[in-house]
C-alpha cells in the first residue's frame, strides 16, 4: 500500500494547487466558513472518480485517453481529446501562475522574471524523470510537506472558531452570490486532467499477476483516500485562514498578492513568509503533474510519442504571454477553474461508462451501487454547470 503512496501523492498536488488557493481565499474571504461543505463534498466525490480511474489502468493496462481511442469513435475520441487538451492548458496556465506568483511574493522580483524563474525550475524537476517516476515522486513528497507544514502554521496562527468551521463542514448552505465561487472549488477539487493521469502513473505498480492486480486495487483506495484526504485538509485550512484572518476583519480579498500583503499586518511576518512558501510549492509541484497529465492526454488519445520537455515548453508560452500583457493572475485562476468544472461532465462520463462495462474491465467492473453513485456524481456536476453557465448567460 506504501508503494501506492507515490502516485496518489502526485494525484493530490492538482487538488491543492494555485487555483484552488484563488477559489478558496475568495470564498473564504467573502463567504466565511460557509463554503467549507463544498470542499467535503468535492474531495468525496474526487476520491470516487479517482478510485475508478486507477482502476481501469490496473484493469486494462492502458491509460484512460488510451482506452477512450481505443473504445470510442474517432470522432467522439477526437472530440474527447480537444476538452481534455482545454482542460489541461487551462490547468497548467494556473498552476505557472501560482509558482510565478510564489517567487514574486518570496524574492519581490518582478513577476515576468518570476515565470522564467519558474520555468527553469520546473524544467529541473522535469529532468528527474530520467532517473525514474520514484524521483519525480520523492520530489513532489518533499513540497507537499512544504505546504501542509507552512499550513498548519497559518491555521495555529489564525486561531479560528472551531465551532463555525464545524458547521461550515457538515452544515450545506450556498448564498447565490457563492455559487460561481462554489463552481470554482469544485472544478479546482475534482480536476478533469487528474482523471486522465491517475490511470497512467499505477501502470508502474501494475503485474501480469491477476491477483496482485486485485489486491493493488484495493490498496490503492487506501493511498488516494490518505493522499487527497490530506489534500482537502490543505484546502480548508486556506479556506479556515482566509475566514479567519480576511473575513473577520471585513476584507474581501481579490488577489493572492493582496492576501499575502494583508497576512503581514493581521497575523505577522512568519504568516506571509509561510504564506508565500506555500504558494511557490503548490505551484511548482502542480504545474510538474500537469505537464505530466498533458503528455498523457496527447500520447493517449493521439496515439503518438510527445516530449514531455516538448510539451512543458509549448504550455510554458500562454502563461508567459498572459504575465508579459499584464493580465490580473488572480482573474485567470478563477476562470480557469470555472472552466475546468465546464469541461469534468467530458472526463466523468466515459469514464463511467468504461468502467462499468465487463468486455473493457472484466473482473474489476464496477459494482451496480458504484456506477450509480459515480454517475449522481457527474449528473450533479452536470447540473451545477448548467446553473452556473445560465447565470453567466443571464448575467444573475
């Protein structure tokens, strides 16, 4: 089960990555602790489609792209292919931000140079995939614990009402105005490009031993419950310091550059260093799986070999146009969460579909209570885009 550890390590980074620091400093900030049922029910619903999508990789030996070209019509793969490769430039345009916005915050350099900085480091890690996945792995290790120590650090300091956080947790309510916030945690907590990784990174854990295969899938339900339980603690700890330190004091906050000004004077220096350490791990930690997602997503549903410093170099360049024009960071977080929840009802559903199916799974399909709590899942997230698009539409 250890072993299973590296890959559901590397599939929780996406789930506290810059984009959800955007989404939850905002509804934090605005909202209290109110929207902390949102992140509950986000991680629940992400450790479901998670489990489904290691699994149909230790069940067929092929990643879920792969299986979506092997399966699908041409033109419903190809059009697969094109949500998937929106949603993953989308994510990894907010996870460089995030590491820019870390290295500006840290070393008050100016932010154009911080994304070069940026790319150069995440090159660097890139390179360690030479040595192996394990290395890429122990990396990521290493700046997630960065992130929940500097976090437990925020949370002591702030010192919230537990009472509140408690009710937030397990008491749903959603003001109107929350909802694009909402929608945002969501597509921030459920990530559409994690669907598409977490069938490729187990294949290193796969045997042509069925019975392995059996007990690796069980023991992998284990590691991702440990991984993104982990993750949606760090998530409600910016949600909880947010409220705490931004929404007691009246001060809604618009960008991550405001917060880690604002953390100084609340909650001392030691906050806003930790603040800023934090962000530059989640970032350069996210936009390393992301890069790794996007090589999946084109080599699987393509059917060709890509690069993956090819590919980490054609997605460095939209980030760097939207730093170089001078496009608010915080703004682009946001939408691009608000587009990755647009685009999950494409990941969930054939992904349902697939692994509900005994010609594709064998003796690893989904039990009927499984495909039907898998499919409320996409149905309500489903439901949830078409009120958060009708009110963007509407202008409500």
């Amino acid at each position: 089960m250890l072993s299973l550890l590296g890959p559901a390590v590397l599939i929780s980074v996406g789930y506290m990555d810059p984009g959800n620091w955007a989404t939850d400093l905002a509804g934090g900030s605005q909202f209290g602790y109110s929207l902390l049922w949102v992140l509950l029910a986000s991680n629940l619903m992400a450790l479901l489609l998670q489990h489904l999508s290691a699994k149909l990789g230790l069940a067929t030996g092929l990643s879920y792209p792969q299986m979506c070209r092997a399966r699908f019509p041409r033109p419903v793969a190809m059009g697969l292919w094109l949500t998937a490769e929106a949603a993953a430039i989308a994510t990894d345009l907010a996870e460089f931000l995030g590491a820019a916005l870390g290295f500006y915050l840290l070393l008050r350099i100016p932010l154009f140079e911080a994304a070069l900085l940026t790319a150069v480091v995440v090159f660097g890690i890139l390179a360690l995939y030479r040595f192996g996945y394990r290395w890429v792995e122990i990396s990521i290790f290493a700046l997630v614990a960065i992130i929940g120590a500097a976090y437990v650090l925020e949370v002591w300091l702030v010192g919230p009402e537990w009472g509140d956080v408690a009710r937030g947790v397990f008491i749903p309510s959603l003001d109107p105005a929350a909802l694009p916030i909402a929608m945002g945690m969501l597509g921030a907590t459920v990530m559409p490009h994690n669907l598409y990784l977490h069938s490729s990174v187990v294949l290193s854990r796969r045997r042509d031993d069925e019975e392995v295969n059996r007990r690796t899938v069980r023991r992998s339900i284990v590691a991702s419950a440990i991984a993104l339980n982990l993750a949606w603690l760090v998530n409600s700890a910016i949600v909880i310091t947010a409220a705490g330190a931004f929404g007691a004091a009246g001060i809604p906050i618009d960008s991550i550059e405001a917060a880690h000004q604002t953390l100084a004077p609340l909650l001392g220096s030691a906050a806003a260093t930790a603040f800023a350490i934090a962000l530059l791990a989640a970032g350069l930690s996210s936009s390393t799986t992301a890069t790794l997602a996007g090589q999946v997503i084109i080599e699987g549903f393509l059917g060709i070999r890509f690069g993956l410093f090819l590919r980490r170099a054609i997605t460095v360049v939209p980030a760097i146009v939207v730093i170089a024009v001078g496009i608010d960071a915080f703004t682009i977080l946001i939408v691009s969460q608000i587009a990755l929840s647009v685009q999950l009802p494409f990941a969930i559903i054939p992904l349902v579909w697939l692994t509900s199916r005994r010609d594709v799974m064998g003796g690893h399909v989904n039990r009927r209570a499984t495909t039907v709590a898998a499919a409320i899942c996409g149905g309500v997230i489903v439901v949830l885009n078409a009120w958060l698009l009708g009110g963007l539409v509407l202008g409500i």
